[in-house]
C-alpha cells in the first residue's frame, strides 16, 4: 500500500529541487519534516507542503498508520519553460529561461 502526493508546475528549477530531496530520501516521515523544516533551501517550503499533503492521503484514504510512513521513492521532473526576454547593449535581447519542476512523493509503510 502507499500514498501519493504531486506538485505540477512549481517555479523552481529541478536541479535545485533534487538537492533537497536527495536530503530526504527513505527517511521516515517525521524525520524528514525536521530535515526540511531546518534546511535554508528555496525548494523546502513547497516540499514540507507536499509531505504534509501526502501524509494526510496516507491517513484519510489509505487508512495508513503516519508514525510507520517512510519516503518510499521521491522524483522530480521538468515542467514547461517559461521564455522571457532582457533587453541588452545595442538592440540586443538576451532570453532568460524561467524554469519549472513537477514533483512526486510517494510513501510507504514500514512493517
């Protein structure tokens, strides 16, 4: 049995994502709240939201006990880049690439 939980078209880049969740990976759930509570990266509010988010899928619709809940598998993947442009010397434009992530959470129960 597990639960899920995903965040689509977050405006973060992956990359800064994953750090984060590297962090995080198979760690029981209360463990990882501290981690993310206590790390000063951009990605850890969205993910604390997402945790607790997954955690009450686990409780309401999988009857799932949350003090056995552990990261199962975590992932992030790219979403559409939003294209935008700055104005440069001379006429010029440079394009600066607005990136954006979907992320999965999955959680499992220890047994």
């Amino acid at each position: 049995m597990e639960a899920k939980a995903y965040l689509n078209y977050v405006r973060i880049s992956p990359r800064k994502v994953s750090i984060v969740l590297d962090l995080i990976r198979n760690k029981p759930v209360d463990y990882a709240m501290a981690i993310l509570k206590h790390t000063p990266k951009a990605a850890c509010e969205d993910l604390q939201k997402l945790l607790k988010s997954a955690m009450a899928n686990a409780e309401n619709n999988h009857n799932m006990d949350v003090s056995k809940l552990y990261i199962a598998e975590c992932s992030v993947s790219q979403g559409p880049i939003l294209k935008r442009i700055r104005p440069r010397a001379q006429g010029r434009a440079y394009r600066i690439d607005k990136k954006t992530s979907h992320i999965t959470l999955v959680l499992k129960e220890k047994e």
